[in-house]
C-alpha cells in the first residue's frame, strides 16, 4: 500500500494523464517490477514498446495544419515517442515505402482541392506503380463544413494510402474549424495505436465522421453605409460596407463569413425552364421546402465546378464539354424534362459557400461597427462578361438592408506586443485587414513603428483609404507608406518593386525584429512578394539564396512572417 501523501501524489498524477501517458507508465513499472522479481504474475497489459520514430506530415493553407502536427510531435516526445515533422512540399516522397509510421495532417483548399504545400504529396500518391504494404498510417483532416466538400482532401489521402497497401491503424478523423477537442482525442488514438507496436487490429474502413455543429454564431446585422472606393474613370468597383456590430466580438485580422443569396431574376427564370411555379415542393435534407426558397437561398446556382457540370450531364443523358457553367446557361441548352428530372436537380446541386472578407475595421476604433472591403469580381463565359455571386450581392446591399454573417477567427493573422515595429503588405483589397490594424494601434496608443506597401493601377481612381493613410501618415501613426500604381506609367509597377527599391531599410527592419504581414490575391502576387524578401535578405545580407530562404523560414517558424493570402 502507499502512504497517504503518496497515494494523494500518485491520484494526482492519473488525474492528469492522457490514456496514451497511462499506458506508458504502466508499462514502465511493469518492467521494474519484473526486473525485481522474477517470479512475480505477467502483466495484465502489455508493457509499451515504442517505435523508433513517426513521422508526421502535414500540408497547409492557413498554418492550422503545421500547428496541430508541431503539438502532436510535442505531445510524443513527451511520452518517449521520436517523432519528426516535415511539411508535404518539403517532404521526400521517394521515402514513403521506407516509413513505418506515418501521420498525415492535411486542410483542404477551395472546392476540394489540396492545399498547394500538399499537391506533391498529393499526386505522388495518386500515381500507381508503388505499394505500401510496411506502412502504417492515420489522416487528420481539417475543413470547414460551411463548404461542399468538407475535408476532401483528407479523405483522398485516407483512401489512397490504404489502397496502395498501407494499413489503417487510427481511423480517419475529420474536424471542423474547431478542432482542438477532436484533434486530440485522434492524437490519443494514435499513440494508443503505435504503442501497441502495431499489434491494435487494422482499421478497415474509415468510418464517416459525424459533422458536429461549428458552434458558430449567425449574426443578422443592417447595413449603415455602402460607398465605392473607386473614384470615375476607374475600371473597377471596391465597396466600402460598415455594419451594425453591437455586441459582436472580433479582432483586428480575424474575417466575416458572408452568406450570401442568388438573385430573384436569375431564380424566377431557372423554375420557369423548369416548367414549375415558385411554390413547388422539393424534399431537401430531409425536409419539404419550395423550390424557388431552395435555390434562392441554399443552393450553388452559379459558376459551377466540373464536377456538378458533369453530373448534369448524367442527368439529362449528354455528355458535357463545359468545365464551369451557370446553371441557367445549361438549363437553356439541355433543359430537363418532368418533375423526377427536378428531384434530381437537386440532389446535384451543391450548397451555396460561404466567401471570407478580411474585416477592415477595429473594435477600439470603430465600436459597435464592422467594416468589409469588397472588390466585385467578374469573369467571362462564352464572351459573356458576369459577376461573382458573393462580390455582386454585397455591391448591391444599400443602407438598412440586413446581411448574414458570421465571425471567422484568425489566430495566424494577430497583432503582436504594442511595442513591436510591423511590416504591413497590401495590394487592393489586401489593404483590408492593415487599415483595422493601424486603426487599432491608433486607437491604443501602441508605440511600434508601422510601414505600409499598398498597391493599385491608378493613383488619382484606385487609391483605397486615400485620406485616412495621409492622415495616419501625418499623426505619426503610419512611419511610412510605400506605394505603387501599375498603370500610371509605361513600365507596370507593382508593391514588390517599391520593396526592392527600399530594400537596405526594409532589411534593418528585419534585423531589428519587425513582423512582416502579406495579405492579398494569392498567385502571382504573395509569390512575388517572398521572393522580393529573398532578393532583400540575399544582398543587404550577404547571404546566398539558400541562407536567405532559411531566414525567411526562420521567421515563419518564430511567427514573424504572416499571410492571409487567397
């Protein structure tokens, strides 16, 4: 028996164990006790025998997925597991038939696709002519289920590893932007999983996880006041929204979930290719609703993606050659036939997504307010010039019109201490998120020195927030503005070439501690934005290309190089 402190000490300790860490302590004193004595009972449990390493990979947009593998590493060594992570763009695919244990966390990117960190990996494993028979692996999985394919890529990676051989030792776990909870109850399956050196039966089949609610909050807010940015003679249109928030929390760099609605026309006119009135019932997720509420309201009626093209053409019997299309186009074209060809309408039709704007506004600066930048974004099908659904119904919003949304956290994209000198870069609408920020600093007296890159075409049309970053500039607020405008002269000029121009200061800023922040379109613009940095670092530096990617590397592991990039 123990004494009591003891027995108090030793209750403690279980109270706050993991399973996995349980399991590891009593295989520990399993050893001692049959090293002491030899002629002592076995063991009811078998004693742990870890692995002489896992390796853990993860593919990533946003940086979640690199969080949760560096936490699960941490969490194995801490009960004696040898754990290495590799990103999947870093990672040696030519080693997969050599792992034993293998842990993939993985997001996925825009309609189902895979983060672009992950898409070596991602077709690598697609390719035939290997097996992993040696393999054992588990998938995390991380989505959004406001979005169709939820947690898609995931599942292919889940799917093809076991198709090629490897065995399923911890089932598929799927988990939404709240994922802490599940994610660590699938890092105990794992270690529970490997301790048993493999001996914990296959799982055969990865089961399908169950969408726990987001937990999310829809809020119904009215419009104050809508205004285009763009003065006349500019081609685009970048509207300025400011919502009513009262009582709605958020911080600077976090973003709204903007659900938005088809419009009335285009629906009035799709029921009547359909040959049915407004009224027309339809079962939808295991309720009755009208058609006409159903596409209205739910259902992506607009740009649609390959897969739900081809679908239809299943539907109606045709073969089809489009890759994107609205579905008022092909009801013209391959008009079904009948109220069985609606049902099945329907049934293809995906979800209308929810689209992320990067909040512009600060809760110091702007109480009881939201503000969004919204750019209306077009494209062209068939030499048909349309507009994109989400950036067209928030241009058209007027002042009391009401608009749902919710609030998307971004725990990737904060402020630092108040102290901290800041790098802002922001061409267009990246300007969003770095007008909250320097209002906010503003508004809290912090004390870092601001630099902001912003970018457009014209500077007399195009120059967004013009009198509040002069204003900024001439408070002190702002220490510095670079900006550029593509099309004011011959030469196209963009906010990486004003970063190379002002490169030695840009470098000292680096050197003294400064968080650097990109936020903007995606490709080609972050791309060109890192490689100014790489060119910055290599010579004002005197380092090689190789040091200076290890740099920014560095900086990204410590949390000073951040991007909201889309």
């Amino acid at each position: 028996m123990l004494g009591e402190l003891k027995l108090k000490n030793f209750l403690a300790l279980v109270k706050v164990s993991s399973d996995a860490e349980l399991m590891w302590m009593n295989g520990y004193l399993s050893g001692l006790v049959s090293r002491s004595d030899t002629t002592a009972p076995a063991p009811a449990t078998p004693a742990l025998t870890h692995p002489g390493k896992i390796t853990i990979v993860y593919g990533t947009e946003t940086g979640n997925s690199k969080k949760l593998a560096t936490s699960f590493a941490t969490k194995a060594k801490k009960i004696g597991i040898n754990a290495r992570v590799v990103g999947m763009d870093q990672y040696k695919v030519a080693d997969l038939p050599k792992e034993e244990y293998f842990f993939s966390i993985v997001s996925t990117h825009g309609e189902g696709d895979p983060p672009a960190a992950a898409k070596k990996f991602y077709d690598h494993i697609h390719q035939n002519g290997f097996k992993l028979e040696k393999l054992k692996y588990g998938v995390l999985a991380l989505g959004d289920t406001s979005y169709p394919l939820f947690c898609q890529t995931g599942e292919d990676v889940d799917q093809q590893l076991s198709r090629l051989g490897a065995q399923r030792i911890v089932p598929l776990q799927k988990c939404d932007i709240d994922y802490d909870e599940d994610a660590g109850e699938w890092f105990d399956l794992a270690f529970k999983a490997v301790s048993l050196n493999g001996s914990a039966p296959q799982v055969t089949e990865a089961p399908p996880a169950v969408k726990k609610s987001s937990g999310r909050k829809i809020f119904h807010e009215q419009v104050l006041t809508s205004v285009n940015l763009n003065d006349k003679g500019s081609n685009k249109i970048t509207q300025h929204i400011e919502l009513s928030a009262d009582g709605i929390d958020y911080l600077p760099g976090d973003s709204i979930g903007v659900i938005p609605e088809n419009p009335s026309d285009v629906v009035a006119e799709i029921l009547s290719r359909l040959s049915v009135d407004s009224d027309h019932q339809v079962k939808y997720k295991n309720e009755t609703v009208s058609l006409s509420w159903l596409l209205k309201k739910k259902l992506n009626i607009f740009y649609l993606p390959e897969r739900v093209v081809t679908r239809f053409g299943n539907t109606v019997g045709t073969q089809m050659a489009d890759s994107r299309a609205d579905l008022l186009d092909l009801l013209k074209r391959h008009p079904p036939d009948g109220n069985a060809r609606v049902e099945e309408l329907v049934e293809l039709l995906e979800p209308i997504a929810p689209r992320l704007y990067s909040i512009a506004s600060s809760p110091e600066a702007h109480s009881g307010e939201i503000h969004i930048t919204v750019a209306k974004n077009n494209y062209t099908i068939d030499d048909e010039l349309k507009y994109g659904l989400t950036s067209d119904f928030l241009c058209q919003l007027a002042p009391d019109d009401e608009l749902s949304f919710y609030i998307h956290p971004n725990s990737l994209f904060r402020l630092p201490e108040p102290d901290r000198d800041i790098i802002m870069i922001g061409p267009g609408t990246g300007i969003a998120p770095f007008r909250s920020f320097i209002a906010h600093r503003d508004a809290t007296g912090a004390t870092g020195k601001n630099w902001l890159f912003f970018g457009e075409q014209h500077f007399l049309s195009d120059f967004l927030y013009q009198t509040e970053i002069q204003n900024w500039l001439e408070t002190g607020v702002l220490t510095k503005a670079s900006v550029a405008f593509s099309r004011d002269q011959q030469e196209k000029i963009y906010v990486q070439h004003k970063m190379l121009k002002e490169a030695a200061g840009l470098f000292q800023w680096l050197e003294s501690g400064a968080m650097v922040y990109v936020c903007g379109t995606k490709d080609p613009m972050s791309d060109d934005v890192e490689n100014a940095l790489v060119s910055i670092i290599s010579a004002e530096g005197n380092r090689n290309r190789e040091e200076a990617l290890q740099y920014i590397e560095q900086m990204k592991e410590d949390g000073r190089y951040m991007k909201d990039v889309y």
